[in-house]
C-alpha cells in the first residue's frame, strides 16, 4: 500500500500542497481531478521524488520512500515510473531506443551509455511497442510521430522500467479525441493487465469518471474529495471547479457498466476549505 502522510510541499510563501493523508491500493487506477494551479502535478512529482516533500511522509509498504538517496532513489523513480505532458521523449533518436531508455536501471552503465542492449532487453522494449500498436515504428525517429503516438512511446518505455507504479501527469492535455482515448485504453489496460498502480492527473471530469476506480479531488494544495465515479456530482464539480465546472463535465443519466465494475468501495470525503 502507498501512503502519504501529512505530506506538504512549500515554494517559498506559497502552498502547492498541503496535509495531504491518502491511502492507496495496490492495483487501483486514481484519477486526480481539480483546476490548474490545484496541485495535482506536484503531488505526483512529489511521489516520484522529483520534488522533495517540505513536510511529511510517504512510504510503499515498509519503504520510506521520503528518505531515500542516492541509488535506492533511482531504484524508486524505476519503480515508480512517470509519463509527462510533453512526452519527453529524445526526438533525434528512433523510437526503439527512447523505449530501451526505460531499462537503464537494468542495465550495467557502461553498456547503457554504449547502447549495448542485450536480446532480451531489445525484445521486450519491441513487445512493449506492439502492445501499443507502435512496433512498426519502432526505427522511426522519435520526433516525426504524432502527439498521439510520442505518448503511446513515452507509455511503452514506462512499462518496460518493470514499474509498480504508473504516474501519468497530464497525459492527453494536448491529443485529439482519438488519441485521447488511444492513451487512456492503454493506462487502463496496463493497469487491469499487470495490476500497476496507476496515478493520472486529468482535466476532463468525464474521462476521470470513465476510466478510474478512485477520484482524488484538490482545491489549492488540499484534498477535498475521495469517492467513487458515483459520488463526482454536479455539486462537487461545482466546488472543484467553480464557473469552470460546466467546461468539464457533462454529467450522463447512467453509469457505463465498465465504471461501475470499477467504483471502489471507498467512501466520499468532501470537506470545506
């Protein structure tokens, strides 16, 4: 289980985010909901370790992961892989070698830095590919692929890390409905397939309310809600989001039956701030 306890991040005088307590399961798919500015991104930063909590805890069963340094952190950020926005992909280099990326922490380095890749290792970055409908490009230079497709790379070098943790920060912010929804199938299917964790931060309330088990909601630094799909409201997107909240979400009659399969058994917390 992933816990945060208390954990705070401070830029200065400014909160991003404050006293966050969560519990998580392993296999559970999150979704992070509220507007920008809310926190969602440093929250998921913060978990990976690419930023230091100000104040707090958080551990994965008996692992501290707030303390960590060193090797022991990078084994982490292995085992807790992030998907970024932009991708982040190296676009002079082909698609095949941005996924074998994702095993460096497998890797001695001197074989890394001379891209000696073993069999195994350029088997399973092409596996990774083809289960994403991206083998074929695979010697194709990262930068001439779609937004659509550089994100469906970025999420094949995630899974060959070996993660136990997925953290998706933003992921479909600049694709197109079909992408959109080629992205989300493929985190959905990681997550049902290989039982990772995953943690995505998303705009659209509907896609959250679509694919995720679990909603996270934050307000300026805080979490305001925990629940199901069922208990995202019109009246709690109204506090989320205020006049945005109409943008964000068009509330349907019934429920797919895919999300009620998924609705977690957790109770809502809705709380003032």
């Amino acid at each position: 289980m992933l816990v945060l306890e208390g954990v705070s991040r401070r830029f200065g005088a400014k909160s991003a985010v404050e006293g966050v307590e969560l519990s998580i399961e392993r296999g559970s798919f999150i979704g992070v909901i509220g507007r920008s500015g809310a926190g969602k991104s440093t929250l998921l930063r913060m978990i990976n370790r690419l930023i230091d909590p100000t104040s707090g805890r958080i551990a994965l069963d008996d692992v501290d992961v707030s303390a960590l340094r060193g090797k022991e952190l990078r084994e982490w950020r292995a085992r807790c892989a992030m998907i970024f926005q932009q991708f982040n992909l190296v676009g002079r280099l082909d698609v095949l070698t941005n996924v074998l990326m994702g095993r460096l922490n497998k890797v001695p380095t001197h074989r890394s830095l001379m891209r000696l890749w073993s069999d195994e290792d350029i088997a399973i970055a092409l596996t990774a590919l083809e289960q994403f409908d991206m083998g074929s490009f695979a010697a194709q230079r990262a930068d001439q692929l779609s937004g659509g497709q550089q994100q469906r790379v970025a999420i094949a070098r995630a899974l060959v890390q070996e993660p136990e943790i997925i953290l998706a920060d933003e992921p479909i912010a600049s694709l197109d409905p079909r992408n959109t929804k080629l992205v989300m199938d493929s985190l959905s299917r990681i997550n049902r397939d290989y039982g990772i964790t995953v943690f995505c931060n998303l705009h659209s309330l509907d896609l959250a309310r679509a694919y995720c088990g679990r909603l996270i909601g934050m307000s300026q630094g805080r979490v305001v809600f925990d629940g199901g799909p069922f208990d995202l409201t019109e009246d709690v997107a109204r506090q989320l989001y205020g006049l945005e909240a109409g943008d964000v979400i068009d509330m349907p009659e019934e429920m797919p039956a895919a999300v009620v399969a998924a609705q977690a058994a957790t109770p809502p917390v809705l709380a003032a701030h």
